[in-house]
C-alpha cells in the first residue's frame, strides 16, 4: 500500500514536471516525446497516444517520435498500423536507422521477410552515397564480387 501511494506521488510530481517544461518551451518535442512514454509505461495509452500526436504535429522529420507511437500502437494490439507508422517515419526521417530495424524486426515478426529485403538494400545504398569518403567517385558499374573490389573513377 505505501509502494503504490509513493508510486503514485511520482507520477503526480513527474506530470507536474512535464507540464511546466511544455509550459516553458512548446515546442521541445522530446519532452512530448519522453512524457507519452511515461503515460505508456503507467498504462494511459490515450494520454500516450495524444502527446506522440502533438509531438509529431510540431516536427514529424523526428524518428523518435515515430517510433514512440509505433510502440502505443502495438500496446493497443493494433498491429497493422505499427507498420504503416514506421513506414510512415521512414517517409518523414528517411535517414533515421532505428526506423528502418524496427519496421524489419515488425515485418520479420509477422513472417514477412521478402518485403524487408528490397528497402533495406536501398537503405542501405542510401547512406553509402551520403556518408562514405569516397561518395564523392562516380562508380562504374563494374563490381567483381570474388575479390570484392570496386572500380571507381572520378
């Protein structure tokens, strides 16, 4: 009985915290962000699911968003939108990697592996060209797989 009344006098102070820091700066999306997975973990999905909404309405481009409400979704058992939402965080922050594994961990989950193959590839190529040193060569199209050795030429 004392565990649950101290239990339940954080919660009350942490919503008091979390008010008066969205009070302060609205459009600080982590706080949005970490307060819905606070409702999440105290079982409050729809206050959960209404803060993610107000978070991904400030900045939608913020992967972590996406996958918060991804994770509200699969509580509530509604497994099919878990994946059109990370589907649709990877359209909004295409370079956020924990977007990508979670959408493969859900497909693979639902015995859909073919379907993570093809996007993961892109993926994949994606950030080779943006974040490799040598994304700056123009690659021929010539790759010889047994030595594993690319030609490039500027």
């Amino acid at each position: 009985m004392v565990i649950s009344h101290i239990l339940h006098i954080h919660i009350i102070h942490n919503h008091r915290l979390f008010a008066a820091g969205i009070e302060k700066c609205p459009q600080h999306v982590p706080l949005y962000q970490a307060w819905a997975c606070l409702e999440l973990r105290s079982g409050d999905v729809l206050t959960a699911k209404r803060l993610i909404s107000e978070a991904l309405t400030r900045d939608k481009t913020n992967g972590e968003g996406w996958l918060v409400a991804a994770k509200i979704e699969e509580k509530m058992d509604n497994q099919g939108l878990v994946g059109l939402i990370l589907r649709r965080g990877i359209e909004c922050s295409p370079l956020d990697t924990e977007l990508y594994r979670a959408l493969a961990d859900h497909e693979i989950s639902r015995g859909r592996i073919d379907s993570v193959s093809s996007w993961i590839c892109s993926f994949v190529l994606c950030r080779w060209c943006l974040f490799s040193p040598f994304s700056h060569f123009t690659l021929s199209h010539t790759l010889t797989l047994g030595t594993g050795t690319t030609r490039a030429r500027h």
